[in-house]
C-alpha cells in the first residue's frame, strides 16, 4: 500500500512541469504593412495569416514595432510623426504614446534598459528619448556629423545602442547611457542604405541591406565584416530582421511583400514564411514569452515532492 502510494505522488512532478510548459503557450509573427497601414497577425510556427491585428488610431506608414513590459505594442507611425500604442491583447488602439521634439519621420524604436523608448528621427539625423511610461520627450539622445537618415537602431549586450544610418550606409554606435558618439562601421564592405538591424545568439550584428538585397554580418565588438549571411530566395528590399523562438532569422522582403525565412546558423534559405495581406512590409516583432502564472499544478510539485521523500525516509 505504501509502495503504491508512493509511486503515484512522484508522477506528480511530471504532471506539475508538463502544465506549466504547456502554459507558455505559442509565438505570434507581427508585421507592419507599410503600404497597408496596419499590424498583421501570424501564427509563428505555420506563418498562415491569423488576421490584422492593428490599424486606426491615425497610424500611417507603419515601421518599427517593439512591445512594452506592460506587453502593449509600441509602433512608429512614420505619416504621423509619432509612436502609438496598440493594446498587446486586443489591438485596441491607446492613442499616442510619443511625439515632439522634433520627431519627424519616426523609423526604429527599442527600450532602453532604464524603461525608456528610443527612437530614430530619419529626417533630423537623431535619436530621441522619451519617458517609457508616460511618453513624455526627454531629450535629444545621440547624434553625430556622420548619420544621415537613422533607421533601425538596437541596443548591444554591452549595453551601447547601435543605429543604421540609412543614407549614409553605415552604423554608428553610441555610448547607451550618455548617447556619446564612439564610432561607425560597415563603410566599404557593401553596406548599401542599411534598414534593419538584430544580435543574434553569438554576438554578432546582423544588418539588413536594402539596396544589395542581402543581410550582412558584422563583429559587434570591432566592426569587422564577417560576409554575405542570407541573400536570394526572392529577398527583394530587406527590411525588418528577427530571430524567432526556433533561432532562425526572419526578414521583411519590403518590395516583394513577404515574410522570408533563413537557417540562423548558415543563412540557407527556407522559402517564404508568411505573405498573406503584406503590403510593403517593415517591421517584424515575435510576442514576448509569457511568463506562466503561478498555479496550483506547480504547489502539487513541490508538495508531491516533499511527501515522496518523507515516505521514502519512513
């Protein structure tokens, strides 16, 4: 009877860690459509459309996307001169979230590791920081003599924010804290008007070019041009770059409306992902991982755990 007893509270910890795996739940594929003005869904493992998730609140142009930590999603509305916020659930629109100080023609937007949103101004050469709670301008946060046209821009794991300067074919790297100017690269090595920008699982930069129609790659530490990543499988104006949940990279073929996916070790085409209703799409943004609510499975681990031991011990 004790035996038995026993082998049936030491299933419940398998029990308890299969709910509590299941609970994350899957990725969801969002992608700005440009010409469509709107946020489209996509099941992340499949790419089939899943529908739009976004439009309205004034949104024109829509290019860069990240989510909030309260899990709103945050998009630069490049018509309107400014960043809405999208309830991260419903795609209700929230209204304006940032604008002013000079924003004009808002491309690429990220958080800071202080809360705060960063967002490149491609007409003004700059980028601009605003409040991550309120939305309230800060201040101009990093410019330089040799940026033109910032698009893209994402923040390094040495904590420095990388922009790519978009008509000056180049990225330019500034001090994440006080925004001073360190240096730029990619000059000479192909770069042609570079748009999107990601890190991937070994450190090195990934960068989108426009113009060549290929992703290129660069150590982050030294600037270093480490070649040609992805190109072909129909890739036409890259745009948006992202590594998704299976660590393969996703990228926005802007002027032929897909959604292109790449082996994210080898660059090795995978055909196209997702292109159902894209209309010169931009950027790219998986849904943040959940994080599991605590539950009642996971309070039967642990005290399935504890009693199995009591009882060995008896």
């Amino acid at each position: 009877m004790k035996r038995k007893l026993i082998n049936c509270i030491l299933v419940l910890p398998t029990l308890g860690v299969l709910a509590f795996a299941d609970a994350a739940g899957a990725a969801t594929l969002y992608v700005s459509g440009f010409g469509s003005n709107s946020i489209q869904q996509y099941d992340g493992t499949t790419g089939a459309l899943t529908g739009t998730f976004a439009t309205g609140g004034g949104l024109s142009g829509p290019e860069g996307l990240v989510f909030g930590t309260n899990g709103n999603l945050y998009v630069s509305s490049r018509g309107t001169n400014n960043v809405l916020e999208y309830d991260g659930k419903t795609g209700a629109s929230l209204g304006i979230f940032a604008q002013g100080n000079g924003l004009n023609e808002p491309t690429g937007l990220k958080f800071g590791t202080n809360g705060n949103l960063y967002v490149s101004s491609l007409s003004t050469n700059n980028v601009l920081e605003y409040d991550g709670k309120t939305g309230a301008s800060l201040s101009t946060f990093a410019q330089s003599s040799t940026l033109r046209g910032p698009a893209d821009l994402v923040f390094g794991s040495d904590g420095n924010l990388y922009v790519a300067g978009f008509f000056s074919s180049n990225i330019e790297r500034y001090d994440g804290k006080t925004g001073a100017f360190i240096g730029s690269f990619g000059e000479g090595s192909g770069l042609a008007n570079p748009t999107g920008l990601t890190f991937g699982s070994d450190g090195n930069l990934y960068v989108s070019s426009f113009l060549s129609n290929q992703v290129l790659k660069y150590n982050s530490k030294t600037g270093a041009f480490l070649g040609i990543f992805a190109e072909g499988g129909g890739l036409s104006g890259p745009d948006g770059l992202a590594f998704g949940p299976d660590g393969d990279l996703y990228v926005s073929s802007f002027l032929s409306n897909k959604v292109l996916k790449y082996n994210g070790k080898t660059g090795a085409s995978l055909g196209i992902f997702a292109q159902d209703g894209l209309v010169a799409p931009t950027g790219l943004a998986f849904s943040p991982t959940p994080v599991p609510e605590p539950s009642y499975t996971l309070e039967l681990w642990l005290f399935g755990s504890l009693i199995g031991y009591w009882l060995r011990k008896k």
